[in-house]
C-alpha cells in the first residue's frame, strides 16, 4: 500500500532546564504569566504533523511519503488546478 501524508514539516526544540515548570508558576499570578528558563541543553529534532505521523507509521512497517506545502503547492500548478 503506497501512504502519502499531507501536513506541516517543521523542527521540534526539545530543552531542558533544572526543576520544575510547575516552580515557576505563581498561583496568584495566572492571568499575567510570563516566564523564562535558563537551559542545560536544546536538540533539535524534526518535527511536524507529517513527519510525526510518518515516523509512527514507519515504526509499524509501512513506507510512507510526506508532501508538504511548498511540494503541493508545486505539484498543483504542474497540474494546472
């Protein structure tokens, strides 16, 4: 069976700060919540609708193809939609 997903392709930044999130949070300060860390280490990795659901389905055999905005886009005016 041949799966082609439509969706975004983007990065994922995964980092990691000392503590917690929830240290962070003042209970009386909800409405005007504005914080900011100081991280140990980012990785970037990729990311996105598409390559998410792509990378699942890969871990369960299939084959399957992504195809992204700029490709549809292409793809669409070769057809003259």
């Amino acid at each position: 069976m041949s799966v082609l997903i439509t969706g975004s392709i983007a990065y994922d930044y995964i980092m990691q700060f000392p503590g917690y999130f929830k240290e962070h949070i003042l209970p009386d300060q909800i409405a005007n919540i504005s914080v900011s860390f100081h991280v140990d280490t980012m990785k970037k990795h990729r990311g996105g609708i598409a390559t998410n659901i792509a990378y699942n389905l890969a871990l369960l055999g299939e084959r399957p193809r992504t195809m992204a905005k700029e490709n549809l886009l292409r793809m669409m005016n070769e057809m003259e939609v």
